[in-house]
C-alpha cells in the first residue's frame, strides 16, 4: 500500500501542476494585432508651367578655313633663306618673304632681256628709217603708180615691232622671275605644313608646305529638311552682306566652355546623296583675333557644337533640370499621390530648366528629389517645393 502511495503522488502532483498552468494560459489576455503600415517615400515636387519661347535649332560640325592652299614655286633655285615665320602653326602677313630661293640666274636673264629690248628699238627705228626713204624715193621717180607694201617696207616695220613686243614680254618674265624667287602669299594666315629646308634644291611646281588664311573660317552644319523649315531658310540660300541667322558655337576646352559667335551664309543647293541630309555653312570673322574667346581663338580643326537663331515661336512646359531623368523620362506624381514616370520630348536644356514640348501637361506635379528605385503606380509622399521655399524665406 505504501508503494503505490509512493508511485500516485507524484502522478497527481503532476497533473494538478498541468491543469493549473493551462487556467492561467486561458485566462491570459490575447495580444492585439496591429495593421501593417507601407511606409511613404517623401519627395519635393514642383509645378510644370509654360512659356512661350523661340528655340534654337542645333548642329555640329568641324571648324575649316575658308581659303587653304598648298605653297608652290614657279621658279626653280636653291633655297637661300627661309622666315622664322614659316613654321607649323606660325602667323604670317601678305609682306612676308615666307621662302626667298637664289636669284642670280634672273637678274642675269633680266640684263640679256634688257639688251635684246634696246636692240629691238634700234631695229624699229631703222626699218622706220628705211621706209622712209623708200617713200619718198617711190613718189620722186613713181608717183603715178601705186606702190606695193613692200617697195613702202611696211612689212620689215610690222616685223620690227614685233619683235620689239617680244623683247619687252621677254624684259617683263624675266623681272617677274626674280621677284617670283621671294615667296609670299596675298592674306594673312598661318601655316599648317612645311615640307622643304635651307639649302634644297627646289623646281618649279614643288609643294613648298600648306597654309591658309586667318581672316575667316567656315563650319558646315548638317540640317534635316524640318530643321531648314524651323529656321525659314530655303535650299540654294545666300545670305545679304552681315545678315543671315545668328549662330552660338560652343566646345569643351579642357576643364572650361567657350562658346563664339558667327552667322549663316548660304545653304546647299542639293540634298547630301549620302545622309539625306541638306548642309549649312557657317561664318566666324577674324577666328584668331576679335573673334576669339577670351584668348581662345575659334581654331581651325575644333569640333563644336552648333545653337542656330530660330525664328517660329512655340508654347514650351517648363520644368526644373532636377526632374529630368536619364532617358528623358520625368517623375511625375498625380493626385492620388502615385508615381506615373513619363517619357518627355526634350526642346532644349540648360543649367537651371528644361524646355518641353510633349508628355506633360502645366499644373502637374514632378519630383525633383532622387528616388533610388521608383516604380510606376508606387505611393510618395509629395512635399511641394515652392511652398518650402516661401516658408524658409519667411522664417528668414
């Protein structure tokens, strides 16, 4: 009796223990449960509003001198001396002697020209002499009969003149060898290529180097045929005397941008076979000088970018350069506070606005702040920019 005292006391110490804590769990409160909240991403927005702008119309193209030729000689010599100022990239005037090749053989030839010159006159004056004489001897013992030419010696003077002709053409070559022998080129300009030294021998026709001419440059532009029609030029144009629609070059140089002013001169006459494309060109005045940059000449062989003057008037929308994003697309959040991103057709931009022409509409709202993953419908939370700013300015 003992032990089964022993072994049941235990059993029931243990299932009174259980139906004690399961009392307490039943009348233990449940925990309340709470809603899942989606936790808004806040972002500035600002309005879209309109304007009523003039746009540019854009090109590029590669800056070309107006006048380049390739330096020759028309007399051959030894080089004798060449300027300091014929050398890659240096500037010249038209009184410059580039090259001067040895002239002792011309003045020669000028002395003999001379003389051949002086014994023509003297053969002239001769023949004159002799049909002179004739004449009068003709009338004296034949004066009823006509003479011919020759008994008049007309023909030995006609001769006699010609050959007199001859001699001073002769006279004048042999003068415009000598000064042919000092090189000089009519405009001032720079030189791009030199291809003989001191001391070489060179013939007549020989590529001496290339240069061209500083006092203008030109730049062809390529423009679709809507771009023609925007700017109200017509194929085969040619632009009045400083007229012509105004053109703003720009280029990167370095860490700055520089940007020069030129106008349009004339338009091809013939669509590009090629691109299919019609070609405008461009005129800066005086690249090197006036038409500098600060110190930044507007040089040959620059690739720039092109903003030509337009002329028709367009409503724009104006948004802040914030919102626009990469691949032209614009964050735009409508009135139920849901992300709607947008592709946009893009006017133009500048540091401050972006003007655009379709894909939203004036009143509507775009971010401006950064937005690490947007996704199309996602609820923000917007927070209008300018408002901000007035309050700031207010606290201020």
């Amino acid at each position: 009796m003992k032990k089964l005292i022993k072994i049941v006391a235990p059993v029931s110490v243990l299932a009174i223990s259980f139906f004690i804590v399961q009392a307490l769990a039943a009348a233990k409160p449940q925990p309340e449960k709470k809603e899942n909240t989606q936790r808004l991403i806040s972002l500035y927005v600002d309005e879209v509003t309109s304007e009523t702008i003039t746009p540019d119309v854009d090109s590029q193209g590669e800056v070309k001198p107006k006048t380049e030729i390739d330096l020759t000689s028309r007399v051959s010599g030894h080089i004798v001396s060449i300027s300091d100022a014929f050398a890659e990239g240096a500037e010249f005037s038209p009184t410059t002697t580039l090259i001067k090749i040895d002239d002792t053989d011309y003045r020669m030839a000028v002395i003999r020209a001379e003389a051949s010159v002086a014994a023509a006159e003297v053969e002239l004056e001769r023949e004159l002499a002799n049909a002179k004489m004739k004449k009068d001897t003709w009338l004296q013992k034949r004066g009823d009969v006509k003479p011919t030419p020759f008994a008049l010696n007309k023909p030995q003077v006609l001769q006699a003149e010609a050959n007199l002709k001859a001699a001073k053409a002769d006279l004048q070559e042999a003068r415009l060898n000598v000064a042919r022998t000092e090189i000089k080129v009519p405009f001032r300009g720079r030189v791009v290529s030199k291809q003989v030294g001191l001391g070489q021998y060179i013939s007549a026709g020989t590529q001496l180097g290339k240069v061209f001419a500083v006092d203008k440059v030109e730049v062809k532009l390529p423009l679709t045929d809507m771009q023609l029609t925007e700017l109200d030029l017509p194929m085969g144009y040619m632009a009045p005397e400083g007229a012509g629609p105004k053109v703003k070059f720009t280029a990167q140089m370095g860490r700055s941008q520089h940007s020069w002013n030129g106008r349009i001169i004339r338009t091809n006459a013939a669509v590009d076979q090629e691109t299919r494309l019609i070609y405008a060109t461009a005129e800066v005045e005086d690249p090197y000088g006036k038409g500098a940059d600060f110190g930044v000449p507007f040089a040959v062989g620059l690739f720039v970018h092109a903003s030509i003057e337009g002329v028709e008037t367009k409503d724009a929308m104006v948004i802040p350069r914030e919102a626009l994003r990469n691949a032209d697309k614009v964050y735009v959040v409508d009135g139920e506070n849901k992300l709607d991103i947008r592709t946009v057709e893009v006017i133009s931009t500048s540091e401050d606005q972006v003007l655009i022409s379709a894909g939203l509409d004036i009143g509507e709202k775009v971010a401006v702040s950064t937005l690490p993953n947007p996704a199309q419908g996602m609820l923000v939370q917007p927070i209008d920019k300018g408002v901000v700013t007035t309050d700031l300015v207010s606290q201020l």
